[in-house]
C-alpha cells in the first residue's frame, strides 16, 4: 500500500470518526437541559455528522481512483 492510499484509508477513518462523535453528541442525554444548550449542542452534531460524512466521502472517493491508477 502506498503512503497517498494509506492517507485515503486514514482520511476515511478519522471522518468515521467525527461521525461517530456528532451521534454521541446527538443522543447525549442531559438531564434539565436548558433549551439553547440544546440548540447549540444540536447544531454541533449537525456539524460533526457533515463534515465526518464529507471527510469519509473524499477519502472513499479518492482512495478508488487512486486504487486503479496504482494497479497500472
């Protein structure tokens, strides 16, 4: 494997990740919690949750096009 596929293959895993840490804040359960603190810690999930997606998309995306050109 090639250092550019494995930065692909970590790529993909730290947005594997962040997604996993948007869930974690998502569901997070606080007893009486006040509504804006809601809001801001559900806009941080949203946050979280998109750009773990785009970072596993990129690096899923990249790693197959890097995959065929290396076979070569």
């Amino acid at each position: 494997m090639s250092p550019l596929e494995t930065f692909f293959v970590l790529l993909s895993a730290a947005g594997l990740l962040v997604v996993l840490g948007g869930m974690v804040v998502r569901h997070r359960r606080i007893h009486a919690e006040h509504w804006l603190w809601k809001r801001r810690r559900l806009q941080t999930a949203r946050l979280l949750l998109s750009c773990g997606a785009v970072l596993f998309g990129v690096g899923m995306v990249a790693l197959l096009v890097v995959e065929p050109a290396s076979a070569h």
